[in-house]
C-alpha cells in the first residue's frame, strides 16, 4: 500500500468524504423549502428516472451478465411476469410480496438447477 494513504491519510479522505457528504445533504435540506415538487422540473426528472429505471431491469431481464446469464430468457420472463402478477393482484402494499416472488422463484431455480 502507498505509504501517502496510510495512517493520518486515510483518515484525513474519511474526514473529508463525510464533509462533503454532509455539506451537500445540509444545502439540499435548506433549499427543499423553496423548491417546488409540482414543478415541470421535477415531473421531468421523474419520468427520467422511471425510464432509467425500467430500462435496466429490462436489461437485468433480456441481456443479463454473470451468474443470471446461466438462467434460460424464457425462465426469467416467466418469473418476473409471475412477480409482476402479484404486483397487479392488489396494488397498494405489494412491492415487497411481488420482490420477493421473484427472488425466491429465481433462487428456487437455482436450487433446482
């Protein structure tokens, strides 16, 4: 290890990484008055952030990499059509049955496997 990032010096970038982080959240705390959610701004960022968001689940799904790779196409569009029918079948209060349809579906494959 590079003896300028030993001792003193890694607690000097712990020190200052929580700073910063802290710094930024103290302004986004202070600003969080005056912004307005409603705004076309921030619909905007939403449906970026959605889009982005579905986007890499759709890749998790259709080209994943590592060991979700092993696991034929049609199995992982099959579970998570299954996941996204316990979604649908009430939705208020069923984001975490329906995550946890799907990961015990693919680990019982695995299993399986």
């Amino acid at each position: 290890m590079n003896t300028a990032i030993q001792g003193w010096g890694l607690w000097a970038a712990l020190a200052g990484a929580t700073l910063g982080t802290y710094f930024c959240r103290a302004i986004g705390v202070l600003l969080a008055k005056k912004i307005n959610q409603d705004s076309e701004i921030f619909r905007w960022l939403a449906a970026v952030t959605y889009a982005m968001v579905a986007a890499l689940v759709v890749r998790m799904i259709l080209m994943p990499i590592g060991l979700l790779d092993t696991v034929p196409v049609w199995i992982r569009i099959l579970i998570c059509i299954l996941s996204l029918g316990v979604m649908v079948s009430k939705p208020t209060r069923r984001l975490v049955p329906a995550l946890l349809t799907g990961t015990l579906l693919i680990v019982a494959y695995g299993v399986i496997r």
